[in-house]
C-alpha cells in the first residue's frame, strides 16, 4: 500500500537549501512538497533558534514545560474565543487521528467520510 513518489526513476535528494532540494547529481529542485515552504530548508533563523532550544532541552511535547503554555496562549489569543483548546501532535498523521477520536467520542458515531 506504500508508494514511492517516482515509481520510474526516483529521486536520491542529498540535500536542501532555501526552496531548493538537490540529487546526487548536483540536479535542482524546487521543495513544494516538504512542510518548509514557509522558511525554506537550512533557514539561519531556524537552525540558530533549533540549536539553542537543542543546547537547554531536546524533548517532545509528553514533558510538561512553560513553554509548551506559553505558546498556546499566545496560538489562542489570536483564534476566535471557541477556538481556545490546543493538542500539539507530531505529525498530521496524528493530527488526523486525534480528530477522529475527538469525534467519535463527542458523537458516538463510527462512520467516516474522506476524498481521495
């Protein structure tokens, strides 16, 4: 049930900077598939801002941490008063699987709808 992306002649990216990602061949290619379009790959910022949060504390969300709170309150306070709830997943695989569950649990139905 698993596909690679280029079923003829795959890719072998090496790696990525900016927008770009490059083969093993030194070929070019603009990233509109990664979750990096926003800051690009090898950003300064991001790797600056990575490494210093890796220096203090290198964990995911199971610990609590003031940080954790902090960055919902300030993710809420820019949501309409409903939206007030925040569940940090590590994947949209896990994003998707929550909100079944939250679903299933709030309407007691099992039936899913989705398009492919």
């Amino acid at each position: 049930s698993c596909k690679v992306f280029f079923a003829k002649d795959p890719l072998k990216i090496v790696r990525a900077q900016g927008q770009y990602m490059f083969d093993e061949k030194g070929e070019k290619y603009l990233d509109c598939i990664n979750n990096v379009a926003h800051v690009g790959h090898s950003h300064p910022h991001v790797i600056k801002a990575a490494t210093k949060q890796m220096e203090l504390l290198n964990t995911n969300s199971r610990f609590l941490h003031d940080n954790l709170v902090q960055y919902a309150q300030r993710l809420t306070a820019t949501l309409p008063e409903k939206l007030s709830v925040c569940y940090f997943v590590n994947s949209g695989s896990e994003a998707n699987d929550l909100a079944l569950r939250l679903a299933r649990q709030y309407h007691g139905h099992q039936d899913v709808i989705t398009l492919e």
